[in-house]
C-alpha cells in the first residue's frame, strides 16, 4: 500500500476516533483548577479531566491562584467575573457546546460565573463543581442552576479533610464549605453526590504519597478523588453506598461517645442514626450507627440536620 494511502487511512481514522470521543460529551470543555495549581496545566488532575472528558477542545483556564490563602480567595472571586464575561462572549452556539469543570476555588470561580451567566440569561452546555471552597450558604450560589443547560453536578466530599477543619476553622469566611455540606436546601437544576467513603481506598493517585493509605486520607481534598466519582457519575453509575451528608452547624470531630445516656435524652432516632440534647446545656449532637458524634451545635440546627438524615432514608415514619 502506498505510504500516501496509509497516511490518508490513518488521518481519517483519527478524525472518526475525535468525532465519537467529543460525541460522548460535548465539542469542548475547559478546567478551572484549584489553589496552587492554577498557572499551568501540570499534574494528575489536568490529564485525569482529558482522558474523562474526550471533548475535541479542552482548555486549562489558568488564573492567579498561587499565592497564600486570603490573596487567593480574592484573585478567585476577581477571576469568577472575568470567566462569566469570557463564557457572555462566546457565540451561542459555542456556549451550547462547552463543559466547564473546577475544583477546590476553581469550582467556587466557576459557581460564581455560572451564576452570573445564568443571571444575564445565558447558559453553557454543563457546569461541574468538585469540591468548591465556598460557603455552602453564600446568596449568589442560589442561582448556580440558571447558567447551565444540563443539571450542575456538584461532587462532594463530607469527610474532606481540607474543607471540614482547615477551610472551616482557618478560611476566613465563618461557615461550612459547599464542597462538604452542599447546598443547605435542594436547588434547582443542581445534583448533588457525595464520593463514597472508600474514596481513597479505591482510588489510585499519582507519587509516592499515594502509596500510604493514611496519607491519602489526610489529603483526601486531591482532585484525583473527585474525578474518580465523576467518572462513574458520567458513565451513569454513581456510587451505590455514597456518604450520608449531615449538615453541620460547629466544626465537629467524628469521636467515638461514652455516655451511657445519663446526660442526653433522645429527641429522635432512625435506622440506628440519633439526635440527642444534653440535659444541662441543652446543646445537641447526632450520633450515626457506630455512636460516633458525625454533627453538633444548637437545638434549632440540629433538628434541621437530622431531618436531611431522615430524608435520605425513604418510607421511614415521621420525626417525634
């Protein structure tokens, strides 16, 4: 066969290859990434969102991320503006056809100019959030559905390490993350999955931290964990046995309790799951099967808690 043939042969092959892969997921897709990974596209978390997505254009969109915290969270919410008025820009058609997907303050930039967008009546093809550092109740996030054509896909994690304590007690911004808790009511046109706790167990990660199972659960706010479920989430099989998400009203250690009931008296129970009030301070916690303290705080939060608990158990009776 001559070498022209062949090389024609190869080249059409390739453009049928490109035509199927973008066909499962859109023409393009752009990565916004998080915190110290912003300026170019190095690393498992960029080649884990090529390979998933398969769009015939991808494009990391770098921003001004690596500095310390509190300059950063600034630089995202300057860059959330520039994003949504880059997506207004774009002809329709192209909007149509575009994915975008962040993590970490990549997403909170991306839930931001989601909203946006979708304020000014505009909406890309889909917008995914993995692990957004963001307040779980920050106002302009209620709108987050609006700029989106398909449902959002929020990925959460209520045991991430870096959300629950660091960003929750050091972020600055005094409230739980969006990327543990989700949002605090349903939201339209926004899916919430928590990954399973077996994330880090299942999951394989890049260098030689990924190696210790113990160090993998410290870092368990890598994106790699996120794009793990998402894959899953895309190929229509989300994980079975996904975390319970309980929101959470005061930074909370998941430790194991030793009262046998003395102090507490039960206000409700359901499926081994129990809220509890202390009899002189009349503060609560909620207690999973293995009796350990998964939330705790006020009496009017953790009755609002426990009916999210309850409601991911359908059939059961109402609360006393």
């Amino acid at each position: 066969m001559p070498d022209a043939l062949k090389r024609t042969i190869k080249r059409m092959a390739g453009m049928l290859l490109a035509t199927a892969s973008s066909a499962a997921v859109g023409g393009e897709a752009w990565y916004v990434p998080g915190w110290l990974r912003s300026g170019t596209p190095e690393g498992g978390a960029w080649r884990s969102f090529t390979c998933l997505m398969k769009a015939e254009q991808t494009r990391f969109w770098a921003w001004d991320g690596d500095h310390r915290w509190s300059t950063s969270t600034a630089n995202a919410d300057a860059a959330a503006q520039k994003l949504a008025d880059e997506i207004a820009a774009l002809p329709p058609e192209r909007r149509a056809e575009l994915t975008l997907v962040g993590h970490s303050l990549g997403a909170r930039i991306l839930a931001r100019a989601l909203a946006r967008i979708g304020a000014r009546g505009m909406k890309v093809r889909q917008g995914i959030l993995l692990a957004p550092a963001v307040r779980n109740d920050d106002p302009e996030l209620q709108g987050l559905g609006t700029g989106s054509e398909r449902p959002v896909i929020l990925v959460t994690n209520p045991k991430d390490v870096v959300l629950k304590y660091v960003y929750a007690v050091a972020g600055g911004e005094g409230g739980r993350a969006h990327g543990t808790d989700g949002p605090p009511a349903p939201r339209a046109n926004v899916r919430t999955d928590p990954v399973p706790a077996d994330i880090t167990e299942t999951t394989a990660v890049d260098g030689a931290w990924g190696r210790a199972e113990a160090v993998k659960r410290i870092s368990n706010h890598h994106a790699a964990f996120y794009f793990a479920e998402l894959g899953r989430i895309l190929r229509g099989k989300p994980s079975k046995r996904p975390q319970m998400r309980v929101p959470q009203d005061k930074v909370n250690l998941e430790l194991k309790v030793m009262d046998a009931g003395i102090w507490w008296d039960v206000l409700d129970e359901t499926r081994g799951w129990k809220l509890e009030q202390h009899v002189l301070t009349g503060h609560c916690r909620i207690l999973n099967p293995e009796k350990r303290r998964v939330a705790w705080g006020g009496e009017r939060e953790m009755r609002r808690a426990f009916a999210t608990v309850r409601a991911q158990f359908p059939g059961e009776p109402d609360a006393r």
